[in-house]
C-alpha cells in the first residue's frame, strides 16, 4: 500500500483543488488530506479568513470521493 499525503487551507474548495486531489489519489493507494488550523490560515490569508472553519473544511473534504482520510 502506497500512501500520499497533501495538506493545505481547502477553505473555498475548487475546481483546481479537485483536480489535485484526483492527481495525487492516482499516484498511490490511499490519499491523506492535512488541514491548516484556523489561526494559520488568519495569519497567512489576513483576519478576515477562513471563510470556513476547520470543522466545516473537514466535513466538506471527507465528500470528496478521492480523499480517503482528513
């Protein structure tokens, strides 16, 4: 078994974030999504972000058919 592991903010989720998730799950047997904390994502993207927090980012991330664990 072969394990690929991403991680980022995924706070407005697109189609360019799908795309990367289908590439990466292509590349092994199961794909392991890592989600920035809310504070990280304040400090890097400005107070006013996340639009969602990580509660929701999670829920939204483990629908997405390519992700097998958040």
């Amino acid at each position: 078994m072969k394990n690929i592991w991403t991680n980022g903010c995924f706070d407005i989720i697109h189609a360019g974030h799908i795309a990367l998730f289908e590439y990466a799950k292509n590349l092994g047997d199961n794909l392991f999504v890592g989600i920035d904390s809310d504070e990280r994502i304040k400090i890097n993207k400005g107070l006013n972000r996340p639009i969602n927090n990580v509660a929701l980012r999670q829920k939204v991330l483990l629908s997405i058919k390519y992700i097998d664990r958040v």
